[in-house]
C-alpha cells in the first residue's frame, strides 16, 4: 500500500530482531571492523565490496582483530568461518537479517546503494548506514520502503569501541530504530538515541569542538601539538575515558553537585567560552600541525601505537564492563 508522497509503507508492525546473519556491505576499515565484530559474537556475516582484492583484504584483516578479540571474549560458535563474500549488494541483502552500509560518502552512491539493498532485503529487515556524514532522511528517499531506514554511526575501531550513534530519518519508524538499537545492544555495542538529524551527529561535533581550539592554540603559538596531545591525554582525557561531562563536572560539585558546579564555576566557564578561536585550516595552519606531530613522533612506528592502542583498549573497556557503578 502507498502512502500520499507514492512511497509504500513498511508492512506489517515490526522488524526482524531475531538476527543470525548480517549483511556489510562496504569493507574497508569501517566495514572490516563491523564484520569483526559480528563474527566475534557468534553471527554469520555475507560480505561484499566491489573494490579489487577485496575479499583477501576482508579476510586478511578479520585474522589480525582476532587475537584482540579472543582476549575480550567470544561469543557461541565465534568463527571467522562463519564469513561469506559474495558479489554485490543484492545478494548480500537477499541473504540478511540485518544490513550495515559503509560505502563512500558521497550521497549519490549512497542512494544507489540504498535503492539496490532496499529491492533485494526482506521488508522487515532494517537497513543501516555508518555514514559520519550524511542523514538518513537523504538516504532514504531512494527506498521503496524509507521507515526501515537508519543511522548506526560507530566510533572507529567499531570492533573494540563501544559507541554507536542511532538516529531515524524523516521516515523511518520508531519500531526500525528500536530493531536497530536492541541488535547493536546485543553484540556488546552502546548505543545512543540521537533525537534529530545533524552536521556530524554527536560525538563528532564533540570532538570538533575540542580540535578547533586545539588548533587554534597551535595556530596562534600558544602550545605545540605535543602540548596539547599530552594536555588531553595525561589530564581530561583519563577522566573522559571513564565518565561523560556532565557527570564528572557533577563529582566536582561535592556534596553540592552539578548545581555547585555551574554556580561556582560558571562565570569562568563563560569567561573562556568568549574566548574561544575560531581557526581555520590554512596550508600554513595544517603544515604547522603535521610537522608538530611528525617532531612529536619522532620514530616511533605507526603500526606499534596502533597495536598497543588496541591492547590498552581491550584492558579498559573490559574493567569499564566489571564496574557497576559506572553509568
């Protein structure tokens, strides 16, 4: 049945919640990590990109989050076995009970994408988008049925961060979103609710506040790119790993909380507010950073951080989980 715009109505009054195999299509570093992911928690994945090697380069990478992923814990019947790769989007939705997209970012591809997985996908199974970029609200309008139509956007790597961001579209049903949400729920994700469509969604406005004042404080010669790498990463940054904002700014009030907080330290909170930068990302801006971060790595070996980035990743999401307290 078609509603007024043409378009046809989902059918039926839910969405598939019962998933046993997930649909990536796109496998980057994005997408590799997703199907990681999956295959950890017991899922069969059918993957699919049209880019040359890829099914090496998927299978390749699965092998090296293994290990990583051992060490956090596997759920029944865990296997990189349980991976398929098949030739395009088509057969990869027709097989799915849930679909995640990481094509590029462009919306014309996006909306090819769509169209294509919505003909093939069974009407009750939601189709998701890692898009960092793009609403569901333009995607959708190339779907026959748009309501099953949702924003997943994960943090990278998906496969150890838990934070994944859930947003609908103009069109999209509530029931979609709540699919959506209980099945990132299920495989150890921490999914958000995000109440309306936004240039970068949430956490990356978040974090695109706090580089614009990092490069401006590096623009204006304030600190160096190694000041302010280390100014995060041994101060605010062991507490935001642990807690949000508003709620280490509400263990700062003591007794008083968040309201001893804002009164107390409002005034310089809007003080510095005021006298924020507002940069903008010039060559000599951006050679001033990339040769700042070059002097502050040194010789250091790219692939070395990245693996113990990952280790101490695995070691603090794990003590997270085991503490009760922590929201």
């Amino acid at each position: 049945m078609d509603d007024a715009s043409g378009q046809a109505r989902d059918p039926g009054p839910g969405y598939r919640t019962a998933i046993g195999r997930v649909a990536v299509v796109g496998t980057g570093v994005i997408g590799a990590s997703w199907v990681s992911l999956c295959l950890a928690h017991g899922l069969d994945v059918v993957a699919t990109d049209p880019a040359p090697g890829a099914e090496d380069a998927l299978r390749g990478t699965v092998a090296r989050h293994w290990p990583v992923l051992e060490q956090i814990g596997l759920g029944a019947g865990a296997s990189p076995d349980r991976l398929t790769f098949v030739a395009g989007p088509e057969e990869a939705a027709a097989q799915a009970d849930f679909v995640q997209e990481n094509g590029p970012e462009r919306l014309e591809i996006k909306r090819e994408t769509f169209a294509r997985l919505d003909a093939a996908a069974a009407p009750d199974v939601v189709l998701a988008t890692s898009s960092s970029g793009l609403t569901p609200s333009a995607v959708q309008t190339a779907c026959r049925f748009p309501g099953r139509v949702v924003l997943g956007h994960p943090f990278n790597p998906p496969h150890l961060v838990p934070l994944v961001e859930v947003l609908g579209g103009e069109r999209t049903d509530e029931g979609a979103i709540a699919a959506a949400t209980t099945f990132y729920a299920r495989i150890g994700k921490r999914p958000i609710r995000l109440r309306r469509e936004l240039v970068g969604h949430v956490a990356n406005r978040l974090q695109a506040a706090l580089w614009r004042e990092a490069f401006h404080l590096v623009g204006t010669g304030a600190a160096t790119v190694a000041d302010i790498d280390a100014a995060i990463a041994h101060g605010p940054g062991l507490r935001w790993a642990l807690m949000g904002p508003c709620l280490l700014n509400h263990l700062s009030g003591g007794p008083g909380g968040l309201a001893h907080t804002l009164d107390h330290l409002g005034p310089l909170m809007e003080a510095m507010w005021a006298d924020l930068g507002d940069p903008r990302l010039t060559p000599e801006l951006k050679a001033t950073l990339v040769q700042g971060l070059e002097e502050a790595l040194g010789q250091r070996d790219r692939d070395a951080m990245v693996a113990q980035r990952d280790r101490l990743l695995v070691d603090l999401v794990r003590q997270k989980r085991e503490a009760p307290d922590l929201p």
